[in-house]
C-alpha cells in the first residue's frame, strides 16, 4: 500500500541546509497499523506531511497504491489526496467559517456524497451531538479535535494519517477517541499511520518506528 524509498527532506535556514530526513524507507502493507514515535524536533511531522501528500520530498520517492505522489501535478495529487487518505492534524486544520457539521461532511461533498444519518451517528460516538451546528471557534481544544477525527471517519478513506490524534483531550475522551478511531480501521480493513510521544498509543499499533537521525528505526516492545 505505502513504499517510501530513500526519502530526504531539506530545509533552507539562510545560509544552511538542515537535512532533517536522510534516506528514510518504509513500507506499509494494506491493513497495517503503524505508531511513529520520536521527540520533539525529530521530523515526524515533515514525515507524515510527504507521505500523506501534503509536502514534496528533495529527494526520494512516496510510492502508494503504485502511484508516486511526488510526481502528481498540484491538481491530481488534490483528488488523490481526496479519495485515498484522510489525516487528523495536530493543529485540527477546521474550515473556521463552516459548523462543526459543514467540516465534517466537506470531504464527502467534494465526492458529492452525503448520508446524513451516518453522520449524525459519528457526532454521536465523538459525544458532540449537541455541538455540531456550533463553529470552531466557540469550540474547546478537545472538541475540535473531536471534529477533526470525526471528519476523518466520515471521510471513509483507506489510509488515516494522524499526528497525535488525542493530544488535546483528557485521558478518559482520548481513550474513547483512540478506540474509536481503531474501531473503524479494524472494520474497514484500513491503513493507519499514527505519529505520537504516547508509548500507550504506540502499543496498540501492529509496528512501532522510531526516528532517529533522519531514519526510521524497529522498536520491540516487551
């Protein structure tokens, strides 16, 4: 499903070049859930910015269902993105002047899909029902990032990228999330790629990587 080859990421700091990933590879069968973890700084959020499409790589290549996405144009890696991958951002990236509702049922409108009552039944499970005609900005941290996995489950992608998926929700709502996100990839056969400092979470994933010096490393757990 995912084949990442040789993967660099270089930034400009004005007169420096910062490699920040060196030659990185990975592979992700279909089905597969895998934890990233590593601290802060380390480049796994670049990481899962060029694997999920959102950023280009300086070099290597993001092979998936045997199309290299570093080489769509703008506009086809934009309805790749669409229709293959869903991604829970640490900063939620809400549509701040559509509802909660509106972000939720956006993907889905692109594909001019809708099914009302499954979406009702989704703020049902992330505990927002009462919520969901109110905009992000009279939300909370953690109701945000409620909506924002919401969105990801409506969206019914085959591949869920998520950055610290339960960042901003106490521990009792972030378990509840966590196993709902696990749920709906279980049931769906679907990929998972989940960058956390949780070693909690890491461990309820089938591999745990870590990032070190620009490269992913095994991690066994006992």
């Amino acid at each position: 499903m995912i084949h990442v080859t040789n993967l660099t990421k270089t930034f400009h700091d004005g007169s420096r070049d910062i490699e920040i990933l060196k030659g990185l590879t990975l592979s992700v069968p279909t089905g597969q859930k895998v934890a990233i973890i590593g601290p802060s700084g380390s480049g796994k959020s670049t990481l899962l910015s060029l694997i999920s499409g959102l950023d280009r790589p300086t070099s290597g290549s993001v092979v998936i269902d045997g199309i290299d996405i570093a080489s769509l144009a703008e506009q086809d890696l934009a309805v790749f993105r669409n229709q293959k991958v869903s991604i829970v951002f640490q900063s939620f990236e809400l549509v701040q002047f559509f509802s909660a509702y509106e972000n939720v049922i956006l993907p889905l409108a692109i594909r001019n899909q809708k099914d009302p009552a499954t979406i009702d039944q989704i703020f049902h499970d992330v505990e927002l029902t009462h919520r969901k005609h109110n905009m992000p900005s009279t939300l909370s941290g953690g109701e945000q990032q409620r909506v924002a996995i919401a969105r990801t489950i409506a969206a019914g992608s085959e591949i869920i990228f998520a950055d610290e998926p339960t960042g901003n929700l106490d521990a009792k709502t972030g378990a509840k999330i966590l196993d709902l996100l696990l749920r709906t990839v279980a049931s769906g056969g679907k990929t998972l790629v989940v960058i956390t400092h949780d070693m909690n979470i890491a461990k309820q994933m089938d591999v745990i990587y870590r990032l070190e010096d620009g490269k992913l490393v095994p991690v066994t757990t006992a």
